[in-house]
C-alpha cells in the first residue's frame, strides 16, 4: 500500500517534471522567434529601449505596411523576392527528389563496381564550403550568361541537395522487399510499371522527409544566393533582408516584418508534413 | 521667353544654363544603359528619376542589380575578376573607388567643366583617384560630427560638479579631450555612458586616421611607407583605449559599427555621439528614438594638432571603362547628380555635393530649428572633411589595422605594440601588392 | 535488351553526376588550381601567375590561421556534442507527451525555418551588452548590475556564438532522434520495465543503442552542414574583436571578397574542406558500424 502510494507520487512528480521541462525547453525554442514577431509590431524606440520595455505599448501593423509600399518610402519589392524564392525552392525540391529518386533506386537495387565510393563522394561533395565554392561558380555562371536568373539558383540547390535525397531515399528503397516488386513483374508489369505501382509509393515518407530538408535549405540558403543573384529578376528573400541595410544604419523592425514573411511559408509547410517527415526519417536513413 | 522686371535677371540666368542642360541629357533613341545601382531604402527614392531620364533622351536603363554597398563591392570584384564587365553604369564610393583602378573611365572628359565646377571642390576632389574624375558624386555625402543630449548640458548641478572637477564650463565639447573629460564625467555604467565609437572593421580603422590626422599624424607618409605608429598615433590610440579602460564607453563597443551606435544613441543611455548625418532624423523621431526633441548638433571637435576630425566619403555614380556608349552612360550620371536629383535625396535629409543644393536645403529648414542646427553643423563639417588615403588596398589594410587596434582597446597590448605590429602587417600588404 | 540492363545504374546516376560535376566538382578544380596562383580579383591577369606553394606555406605558416583551425575545431566539437545531448532530451521529453504531438514537433523544428543570417542578427540583438534582450532582462531580474560585454570577452563571446549555433541546430538532431524513438518497438521497454531495471538502466541499455544511429545520422548531416556556421558568426561577430572569435571561414571570407586575395583564401578553404571530411567520415563510419549490428539484432 505503501509503496504503491509513493510510487504513484514518484509518477505524479514525474509527469510534473516532464511538463515543466517540455515548457522550458519549448520556450527557449520558441522565444527568439516570437521576438522577433513581436519587434516587427514595435517601434524601435521601444525594440532598443532601456530600461527594457517589457509590456509592448504600442504596436501597429507599420513595418508590414511600409514594406508592401512603395520603394523609397520604405517598400522592399516583397512580391518579387517571394516569387523568386518560392520558384526556386520548389523546383530545385522537385528536381533533387527526382534525381534523388532515380539514383537512390540505382543505389539500392544494383550492384556496380565503386558503389560505396561514389556514394561517399556524393556526400562529401556537400562539405565544401559555399564560400569556396561562390567565386568559381560565378566566373562559371557569368561566362555562361546564367548569373541573376532561376535557372542558375535551381541547378545550385540542386546539386546541393542532391546527395542528402539520395541518401534518404535509398534507404526506402532498400526497406522494400525485392520481391514484391518481382512479383509484380511476374504479373506481366514491366520494370518501369512496378516500380511506379509498388515501390514509389512506398518511398512516400522517404520522399516528403528529404522534400522538406531541400525545401528548407534552398528557401534560406544565403552565402551563394548573395552571390549569383543581382536584381528582382532572381532575388530570393534570404538576399532581400540586406535590403533593410544600408551603409550606416539598419532597420530591425523592417527586417523582422521580412523575417516573419519568410518564416510563415516554411512553417505552414513543415506543419502539413511533419507526420510523413517523422516516419520518413525513421525508415530511410537507418534501417540499410 | 520673357524678359520684364525683376525676373529679368532670374531669367535671364535660367537662359544661361540651359545651353549646358539641354546640351547634358541629350537625345540616345535606341540605347539601352545597363546599370549597377546601390540598393536601399536610403538610396531608392532617387531611382523613380530614372523614368524622366529616359523620357528626356529616348533611351533605356535596365537596372541589372541593386544590391547594398559591401554586396556589390563582392560583385564589382567578381566581375572584373570573371572579366564580365558588360554593364556601363555602376554606383561608387569614394573610399572604394580607388580599389577599381581599371574599371571605370575619367568623366572629365564626357561632362562639361561648368558642371563639374557647381560641385563642392572638397567632393569632387575625393571623386577623382590619379588624376582621372572616376565619379560624380550624389547627394548623399557622409561626414560625422558631434550629436549630443542637450538636458545633460543645461543641468545646474552637473555643470557646477564639473566646474568643480575639471575647472572649466561644461558645454559642447570642441576637442575631443573635452569628449573625454566629458564621457567619463556622464559615464554611469551599465545605465549610461559618456560616448561610444565604431569598434569593428573599416569603421575602426576611419575613426582611428581621423583621430591620427586631428593629432597631427599621417597614415602613409610622402613615401606611401604606412606610418601611423608615430606619436601622434599613439595619442589617438589613447584616445579610444581610455575611455575604455574609464568604463565610458559601452563595454560591447568593439563589436559595434554603426547600426548598433545609432540604436545605442537612440536608446537614450549614450551622452555624446560623433555619427553620420543619415541618422539626425532618426535620433529626433519620437517613433524611433528616446532622445527625439532633446538632441543637439555641433561640428565635430578638434584634436591636440587643432585640425578637426573629419572622415569623409561620398557616395557617387561612374561609367565603366568599357562601356560602348559612354555619352549616354555620363548623361545618366550627370543627370543623377544633377540640382533636382540632389533636391530630391537632400530633401529626404542626406548631405549634398552641389552648392547651390546646400543653400536651397538651409533655406528649406528655416522653419524647423532642429533641421537648421543639423545642417549648420554638418555644413561646418563639411568644410573640415578629407577622404581616406587613395590607395587601392586601403580596405585590405583596414582589415589588417582593426585587429591590432582592437588588441590594443581591449588592454590585450600596449598602443605601441599594437601600432607597431600593424604598420607592419600594412607593410606587408603594400609589399605583396608590389607598392613598396 | 541485356545491354540496357547492364548500363541502368548508370543512366539512374546520370544526372546526379552530372549536376554534382557541373556545381560542385568543376568550381572545385578551378579553386584549387587557383590556390596555387597569386590571385588577386580586382587583377584577373594574376590568375595565371603560378607561384607554386607559397600560398600554402603563408598559410601554415600564419598563428592566425592555427589559432583560427583551432578554435573552429573546439567549436564544432562543443556544439555537436552538445546539439546531440540536447536534441535526445527534448526528443525524449516529446515522445512522452500524450497531447499535442503535431503541435509539439512543428514547434521542435522552428528554428529549422530560420535563415542562417537571421540567427545571426537575432542574436547580435539578443546579446547586445547594452540594449540587449539578454542584458536586459538579467538587470531587470536583479541578476547583475553590470552589463555584460556578451560578443567581446573572449570566452563570453564564444559562448554566445555557441548558444545561437545550438538554437538553431538543435532541431535537426532532435527530429532524428524522435524518428528513432517512434519507430522503437515497445516490448524491449516492456521487458526490461518487467525484469526490474531502473529508469537510467532502460534508457542506457535498451533505448540508447537503439537510437545512437539516428544520433549519428544528425552528426553526418550536420558536419556537412557545418560552414552554415559562417552566416551566424559573420553577422554577430565577424571573427573579432581582436580575433577573438575567428574561425576558419569568417577569415577566409575576409581575405576571399573583402581583401581580394582569392588564391590565398583557396588554400585556407582546401583546409576547412578537409576538417568537414574528416568529421563526416568519422560520424559516417560510425553510422555504419551502428547499421550494421541494428541490422543485425533486428
């Protein structure tokens, strides 16, 4: 009786701790974040003020309003960087999970001479650093006539996400037994209707969960972006922040507006997918 | 045309400059202008002219990037690098533009003497590198001088504790010992501070020459030998590393460059501020600052030499050496820097570089007293600015400098030592671009 | 028909070798060739003025650049480390929820949604020894009375850089670590519940082996990933001051663009290149060391 009771308050005291720890560590995550939603509805005298102002005073829709205006009196062309950031993002994810596709059912199903080499050199490829890589490939672009358009943005991510999609996806692959899609050849499919009607859909989670990781690392890649676009012809918003930087001054507020047009795309969609991101993730890359 | 009355002479002088002006913009029907401009809200207004540009002269401009200044310095380099100068108009810089020794071609020869002549000397003299007028610069010139909170200085009993401490009138400093003095007498850490300066990067490194010249040094001697470890650059030094050891100045401060001042300044915890003249609006807007209504303007002070401080740069607009249709390319920077162009960004409260600009925007102020205090100070200011040294690896240098000053604000090592190693380091630079 | 069969994996790899090549490899070689030249960028013609290994030599040569190596070694050490710890936590902690799973995992992953130079400037804000969220908040607490110079004493500067990397990475190795524990079958919990062991015991020696792989994958992800790094620390700090904060990349950025020195800053980067190589084939080792017993005991 005794030491049911305790262990029920052990259990009780448990779930306390649980729930204050979860809060904790959910408001850490989050408070950087909701700070900087909430600087985009504040004056600046009250963003930078000190003593701090803690309750806001004053918040209006300003920053926003401003920055959908006109250029000169504090407008950004928004509608352009969006455009831009939301074309190039998604083709370049549609384009990764497609080759990502396509080379991780090579990697699972066949076996070829320096498989394991060509594999590691596809994920080594992603540890040069932008940095390393900006010059060479704008003297590329610019000689090539592609710097400041999408196509040249596309190819980049493209290639930059390429060797994570591949990786996820072969591992779905693999989880797939050989057999089902034999079987279904037996039937009469050819290859290429087998894998459409029995191993793609399989590979759904695998494909939603390296979906989002392209999707995110294009829509707020910044050090190549910076570099191999010029005008509202290929501006992403990433790029578009500096635009709330001039020489000697910096508008945060503006630049908080711009963040919270950034973010809310990107969270809507991680929102609508995380189920499949989760159980993406769990079978891609491990089981192998 | 009329030629009646009193109007005569105002007419008449209208009739005068029109030759020049209808000769300036000119008539390009089917030449496309491709363009480089500096990008942001600062700099935008003036583009919407572009549009009456083209009306004018029956040309296009086709903007190929706006960017802000750091980026398109990143993308003028790749460009020459890459060899794709296909562009015939870019923004300049004076403190950048010597680093493009090849790129952009000598505009005296495309805008007639009279024109150049209506800029202010002081300007068009930063604009020109070897002899050749690379840029005609906008109205949006940047010279600091001293922002301050007026209430400090109309407190009795702060200005008899002053009297008292240091034996003179607490007023506007004049020289930057009495900023010192000051600073450290208003300095009531972490609450307030006396001042505060750019700690970081090319901002360091001005502020530092500045300071080296009003103490009466050079930052490269007659020989292009780098030679601010002098004594004269040991004071200016000084001059940074005490207020930071008096606690004066905000401890983050060699982590500020002018973002963070401006935020500093406006948060009303900062006494005596020298800044540039695009945040005089800022500070007095009640919307963005604690110090609105509160904020006074001097010129900047003096250092021991008697010469003032006086860092200056301009932003300005060049054509590309190889640029096919220079004539048109030079219309558009004429016509960019011409009287109602600079109307338009001076209105918006930018410096300008023509003459008669600078009277039309004080007459324009009369009504407001702040505005005219703010332009009567950086007129004055004005009149004190010089350029950076004209040397292409000025930025390069600037990176190897800021560490060692930084080093030496930090109390990591002595002025000497600090100056010493970074003359060096300049040396090197110098050496290795096969200047010395 | 046999052929085609024979040449499939090829033509499947085709494209991904070629858009590697194409953005990748190829820069690759004209920066390394580079490396070995006294490329300057605003004078093209010294891209072919060869000059052997001198580039290299000033590199190794140069306290700067170990000091630099060194800490951004430390750095990543720390925060991978720490990333990993934290990210087992808070995955454990919402696995056991019992509400608001949807919810809790979007939450999991906002910083994810966060640009690099956003972290970056967000938290220059935030630690700004003056008017700083951080600052602030600990005067008002009655913590202290000083204002913390967070960005400018060394070790609080590498602290706060620290922190901004951890906030912003430690998502990815939390949603990993949760897709392992989803994905665990329940019965070993059971049994060892049953056989008696004590929380700590269950976790270390039923659930630990069992998610270290997804542990390893965020590794390798993430010291591919490293040189993300540079947006943050480029914006709060830039390396300074006085070099108290350099990394590798802030350095090479500097020396690359604003410098001008492209072949020297190519020789720096080969280095950086190699330290990300090195991570990612130690994690990725592990990876597949912990593969293969998983595979086994499954």
């Amino acid at each position: 009786m005794d030491r049911n009771s305790s262990a029920r308050s052990t259990r009780r005291l448990l779930a306390f701790g649980h729930f204050v720890g979860l809060f904790l560590a959910m408001t850490v995550i989050c408070l950087p974040g909701l700070w900087i939603v909430l600087n985009s509805l504040r004056p600046a005298v009250e963003i930078m003020a000190k003593p701090p102002v803690w309750i806001p005073q004053d918040l209006s829709l300003d920053a926003y309003v401003a920055m959908f205006g006109r250029v000169g009196q504090g407008g950004i062309p928004v509608w352009d960087y969006f455009r831009n950031s939301l074309i190039i993002s998604v083709t370049s994810t549609v384009i990764a999970i497609a080759i990502g596709m396509s080379g991780g059912y090579a990697f699972a199903r066949y076996r070829f001479r320096g498989k394991s080499t060509l594999f590691l050199g596809f994920m080594l490829s992603r540890t040069v650093p932008g940095i390393a890589l900006s010059l060479p490939l704008f003297i590329i672009y610019a000689r090539m006539g592609i710097i400041d358009t999408h196509f040249s943005l596309i190819v980049t991510y493209v290639a930059l996400n390429v060797p994570f999609t591949i990786w996820l996806i072969e591992g779905f692959f693999r989880q797939v037994p050989k057999d089902l899609a034999e079987a279904a050849q037996i039937d009469g499919c050819t290859r290429w209707q087998a894998f459409w009607a029995v191993e793609f859909p399989l590979a759904g989670p695998g494909i939603a969960s390296s979906g989002i990781f392209a999707f995110l690392t294009s829509w707020n890649e910044f050090a190549l972006a910076s570099q191999l676009t010029r005008s509202v012809n290929s501006k992403t918003l990433p790029v578009g922040l500096l635009d709330y930087t001039s020489e000697f001054t910096i508008d945060w507020r503006g630049m908080c507006a711009l963040a919270v047009v950034m973010i809310v795309p990107a969270l809507a969609l991680t929102f609508a997918i995380q189920k499949h991101l989760v159980s993406g993730l769990t079978f891609g890359a491990v089981k192998g | 045309m009329k030629f009646f009355g009193g109007a005569s002479a105002l007419a008449l002088a209208a009739f005068l400059a029109t030759p020049v002006a209808a000769q300036m913009p000119g008539k390009f029907d089917g030449v496309t202008i491709d363009a480089k401009l500096i990008g942001g809200q600062q700099y935008e207004a003036l583009y919407a002219r572009i549009a009456e540009w083209e009306a004018a002269t029956g040309a296009k401009v086709n903007i190929l990037s706006k960017k802000n200044h750091f980026e398109l310095d990143k993308e003028f380099k790749s460009d020459i690098a890459s060899g794709t100068i296909n562009w015939c108009v870019g923004s300049n810089h004076t403190s950048f533009a010597p680093q493009y020794p090849s790129l952009y071609t000598d505009l005296t020869a495309l805008i007639p003497a009279d024109e150049i002549a209506k800029f202010v000397p002081a300007n068009i003299g930063a604009s020109t590198v070897d002899g050749r007028l690379v840029m005609l610069p906008r109205a949006q010139f940047d010279v600091s001088a001293l922002y301050y909170q007026k209430s400090l200085y109309q407190d009795d009993a702060k200005k008899a504790a002053f009297k008292e401490k240091y034996g003179y009138d607490l007023a506007p400093p004049k020289t930057w010992k009495e900023v010192t003095d000051q600073a450290i007498f208003f300095s009531d850490p972490p609450n307030f501070y006396g001042t505060q300066f750019a700690g970081k990067e090319e901002g360091l490194n001005g502020r530092f020459y500045e300071m080296l010249v009003a103490e009466g040094g050079e930052y490269i001697d007659g020989d292009g030998k780098p030679a601010f470890n002098s004594e004269a650059g040991i004071r200016a030094l000084d001059w940074f590393v005490n207020l930071y050891k008096a606690k004066a100045v905000p401890a983050g401060t060699t982590n500020y460059l002018w973002d963070e001042l401006g935020a500093g300044f406006a948060s009303g915890t900062i006494a005596i501020n020298l800044d540039w003249p695009g945040w005089s609006g800022y500070f007095n807007d009640p919307k963005s600052s604690k110090a609105a209504g509160n904020v006074g303007v001097v010129v900047q002070p003096a250092g021991s030499s008697g010469k003032h401080t006086g860092w200056s740069g301009a932003h300005g607009f060049s054509v590309t050496e190889s640029c096919p249709t220079k004539e048109a390319a030079a219309s558009l920077v004429w016509w960019l820097t011409n009287e109602d162009s600079q109307k338009i960004e001076a209105g918006n409260g930018s410096l300008p570089t023509r003459g008669s600009v600078w009277d039309w925007v004080i007459a324009q102020a009369e009504t407001d007293p702040y505005k005219k205090e703010v332009l009567t100070a950086f007129q004055e200011a004005g009149t004190h600015a010089f350029p950076v040294p004209p040397l292409a690896e000025w930025i390069e240098i600037s990176n190897v400098v800021y560490p060692e000053l930084q080093a030496a604000i930090l109390g990591d090592k002595t002025s000497k030592e600090a100056l010493d190693t970074a003359a060096e380091k300049a040396t090197q630079v110098l050496q290795d671009a096969g200047k010395l | 028909m046999r052929k085609l069969r024979v040449s499939a994996p090829v033509l499947l790899l085709m494209p991904a070798i070629l858009v590697i090549a194409a953005v990748v490899v190829v820069p690759l070689i004209l920066s390394f060739y580079s490396s070995f030249t006294s490329f300057r960028l605003t004078k093209p013609e010294t891209l072919f003025v060869f000059i052997g290994l001198r580039n290299y030599v000033t590199v190794l040569s140069d306290p700067v650049f170990w000091t630099a190596f060194g800490r951004t070694v430390l750095l990543l050490t720390i925060a991978l480390n720490v990333e990993m710890l934290l990210g087992l936590g808070l995955a454990m902690m919402v696995d056991r929820a019992t509400r608001g799973q949807r919810m809790l995992r979007t939450m999991m992953m906002f910083p994810m949604m966060f640009s690099p130079i956003l972290v970056g400037f967000q938290f220059k804000f935030l630690f700004n020894d003056n008017v700083g969220l951080v600052n602030n908040a600990l005067q008002s607490l009655g913590l202290t009375d000083q204002a913390i110079p967070w960005l400018i004493e060394g070790d609080l500067a590498f602290f706060a850089i620290l922190v901004a990397e951890v906030w912003s990475s430690t998502s990815v190795f939390a949603i990993l670590i949760l897709a392992g524990l989803l994905a665990m079958p329940r019965e070993p919990i059971e049994a060892a519940r049953v056989d008696g062991c004590t929380p700590w015991q269950t976790f270390r020696y039923v659930t630990w082996p069992f998610v270290m792989p997804f542990a390893y994958i965020a590794m390798t992800i993430r010291s591919l990933d490293v040189a993300r790094a540079y947006d943050i620390v480029k914006i709060m700090t830039d390396g300074g001051p006085a070099r108290r904060t350099e990394l590798i990349w802030t350095l090479v950025g500097r020396i690359a663009y604003s410098d001008a020195r492209m072949g020297l800053a190519n020789a720096m980067a080969y280095f950086s290149i190699l330290l990300s190589i090195l991570f990612t084939v130690y994690f990725y080792r592990k990876l597949a060391a912990a593969r293969t017993q998983i595979a086994a005991e499954w």
